[in-house]
C-alpha cells in the first residue's frame, strides 16, 4: 500500500507540473496571438496606403497579386 501511495505521490506531482507547463504554453500562445493580431493589422494599414497611393495595385479591391 505505501508503494501506491508513492507513486500516487509521484504521478501527482508530474501533473502539477504538466498542469504548470500546459498554463505557461496557453500564456505565449495567448502572446503569439496578440502579435499576429497587431501584424495584420498593419498590414492592413499598409494595404491601405498602398492603395491610396497607387489603386492599380488593388484591382477590385483585392491585395497585389505577385
């Protein structure tokens, strides 16, 4: 019965720290949304002057075609 107890003890104790690491990668999954969101947006910024300066880049309004 100790022998259970131990290594109860034991998985217990890598779910605590399974638990940790799963809340630290939601944290920089949460960051590395953030950033993407402020990317795109300034890429949308820069669409948009892009189109203001030159509206041939934009036909139909859909980004340049390389």
């Amino acid at each position: 019965m100790e022998e259970q107890d131990e290594r109860l003890e034991r998985l217990e104790g890598r779910v605590a720290f399974q638990s940790q690491d799963l809340e630290q990668l939601d944290q920089s999954l949460a960051a590395q949304q953030r950033e993407i969101e402020s990317l795109s947006a300034r890429v949308s910024a820069l669409e948009r002057l892009l189109a203001r300066l030159d509206p041939s880049l934009f036909q139909d309004g859909a980004p340049p075609r390389q």
